[in-house]
C-alpha cells in the first residue's frame, strides 16, 4: 500500500499541514463545509477524521485494516532526511509508520522522492557538483536505520527502494555512486517510463486512465492491462504492477481523470495484477487526498476499496484468508475507545493484537464488551 505521511494537525503537532489546508491556506479543517465535513483541500473525506500522520492510534487502526483486508505492507513516500520545506514532519511521520509496521507485523518499504534534491539546489543549500555524495549519505544513514529492520521488505535479499522519478536526478553514475558504499545494495525500482535511463533493476506503473478510455468493455480492459504491466519490461521480475481505485483531484492543472465505478475500476486492475507473473502488487493510494486516490475509508465510499481488496485475496487464497467486510470495521471501533480515553489502554493494546494475530472474532467479543 504506497503511503502518504504528510498530514499535520493543529491537536497533535501545533499546525494544519499544507495537505489539509492547501498551499494557500484556502481551507480550514477546524471548521465544516456545506456538507457538515471537514474543510480540507479534497474532494474526499477520511471517515476516522481529519489525522496527524504521527499519531500511534491511527497508525494502528490504518495498519490493522489494511492488514484485515489482505495487504502485508507499506511504500511510505519519503522526502529525505534535509530540514527543508515540510521535509522533516514528513521524516517525522515515516519513522513513526516504520515502528508501528514493525509492531503489527507489516513489511515497509520506501518510495524516495528526488525532487528534494532539486529543492536544496535550488535553495543553495547543495550544490551540483555534490548530488552524489549526498545521495550517498542519505542512502547510507537509510540502510542503518531502515534496511536492516527484519520487517523491511525484500526482494531476492535485496531491500526493495521505489523512487518516484527521477524527475531531478537523471543521472545513472549518481545512483550507482549513491548505492555503491552500502553493503546491500537496494533492489532499486523507478517509474515505468524512467528506470531504464536510471540504471534501475524495474519500473513500476503509476495510474493509467488510458486502460478505460471510451467505455471498454472488460475484455479489452484486461488487454488494455496487460499492455501497461508489460510495458516497463517482459520480464516480470522487473515491473511492479500498480492497482488504482481512481483519480479526481483538487489541483489546478489537473490531469485525465478516473472514475471509481464502484470499486470496478481497482477489481479489474488486482484482478490482472493477481492473475500474472508480477511478485509485487502495488495498491494506489492508501491516502493522496489531494489527488482522489485514496483507498483509506471516506465518508464518500465507506469502506468499498478496502473490500475490493479482501474480495480479491480471498479469491487468490482461498479458504486460509478468513476475514469478512464486517472486520473491516474493528479497527475504526478501536480507535474511538482511544480517543474516547474511558477504557484500560491495556485492554486496547490486548484487542490490537488479537487483530493484529487474526483473532477477529475474540476482538470483537471484547469490543463488544467494552461498548465500543
């Protein structure tokens, strides 16, 4: 599940992040809309509440209900370890996802964005001549404290790297430089159309509105799927495939968007993803607010996505995966006895690890109990 951890709020970190708000501070998510929600710079709503991307009660209910529906673990959209822009929350945040996966038994992985590295060029704060090595450090200090996590995510004993780009650092030498001190080097995967070029092992696809272009109907969507899996390469082992719910965002130079159709539109891509060679599927977004690809329960789908996916895994599994829709539901009930602070926190630390281990009808018992 490719993560977002850019959310801050006023409660937990003394600001609404630009996420919420929007770059312009056009929305206040301390005040409703029309519709009685949230003001917040999306068309979509989260149905636990507008969060704070460092706050543990969330991460849990996040956490325990992707592991309900059939996913086993995180891409977190990492933006570096510099002090520029919202860089640091955002570090904040995805060293705090990186304890709470290893804590409810969930691989993670990170997705580099090099366009920080365009942002300290541009700022004076590095210098051309110096990308490398500072690639070298970030990815050195990532290896220390992440790769050698036992819940970080592998791949032929390599820990897997996404990069979202290169949009900035399209130089091969620089990465191969970056990697060459470290004593494993990542599995390193960019965009479909870039990996090439970035001297990567594999590309992964991204949202591919084209696939429903003209209303198709679901064998030439399933062609239309394949053509877009294979295209970064037909080696399998060289493309992780992309399953998107749908694309409607907030910005003002929007791009094409995609329409949800009722969770058909995430079906037909895992259903692809699920009957091919590709070892990696990769969930499109749990929580992009801004461009309407979250997969995360709203108050607009309710918890369809997620049901989507258990669907899917069911049918790939069979009789071992045993969780129903209505488990979905266990974390969210969890997370408001935290925040409604009236029950024993070892009594809701007990019920998350019964979740966290499956044992989804003895947390519900307890929930149950507890009125929650």
């Amino acid at each position: 599940m490719h993560y977002m951890p850019w959310y801050q709020t006023l409660a937990i970190r003394g600001r609404w992040g630009e996420h919420w708000t929007g770059f312009e501070k056009q929305h206040n998510p301390g005040e409703l809309d029309e519709d009685g929600l949230p003001d917040i710079w999306s068309h979509y709503h989260p149905l636990v509440g507008v969060y704070d991307s460092t706050d543990l009660a969330v991460l849990e209910c996040q956490l325990l209900q992707m592991k309900l529906a059939g996913v086993d673990g995180v891409i977190v959209d990492w933006y570096g370890l510099s002090g520029a822009a919202d860089y640091p929350p955002i570090h904040q945040a995805t060293q705090a996802m990186y304890d709470a996966s290893d804590q409810y038994g969930m691989s993670f992985t990170v997705c580099f964005e090099d366009r920080t590295v365009e942002r300290l060029v541009k700022d004076g704060a590095l210098r051309p001549e110096g990308i490398a090595e500072h690639l070298s450090e970030t990815f050195a200090w990532v290896e220390e404290h992440w790769f050698a996590g036992p819940h970080y995510f592998r791949i032929d004993g390599r820990p897997l790297l996404l990069n979202f780009g290169p949009i900035y650092v399209k130089d091969a030498g620089a990465w191969t430089t970056a990697f060459g001190n470290l004593e494993t080097p990542p599995k390193f995967f960019a965009l479909h159309h870039l990996w090439r070029n970035a001297g990567a092992d594999g590309g992964f696809t991204w949202v591919h509105p084209e696939v429903w272009e003209g209303d198709p109907d679901r064998a030439t969507i399933r062609d239309r799927l394949i053509k877009v899996f294979t295209r970064p390469s037909g080696e399998a082992d060289r493309v992780i495939v992309s399953a998107v719910a749908g694309f409607n965002d907030v910005y003002e130079k929007s791009f094409v968007d995609l329409d949800y159709r009722d969770g058909s539109t995430l079906r037909e891509a895992l259903d692809v993803g699920i009957d091919g060679p590709w070892p990696v599927i990769q969930l499109v977004t749990w929580n992009d607010y801004g461009e309407g690809t979250m997969i995360e329960p709203t108050h607009e789908f309710g918890y369809r996505f997620l049901e989507v996916i258990q669907e899917a895994r069911r049918r790939e599994l069979g009789e071992g995966f045993v969780f129903t829709a209505k488990d979905l539901r266990l974390p969210a009930r969890l997370l408001g006895l935290r925040r409604a602070k009236y029950a024993s926190p070892i009594e809701l630390d007990r019920i998350a690890m019964l979740l966290s281990a499956g044992r989804s009808g003895e947390a519900k018992k307890a929930l149950d109990e507890l009125g929650g």
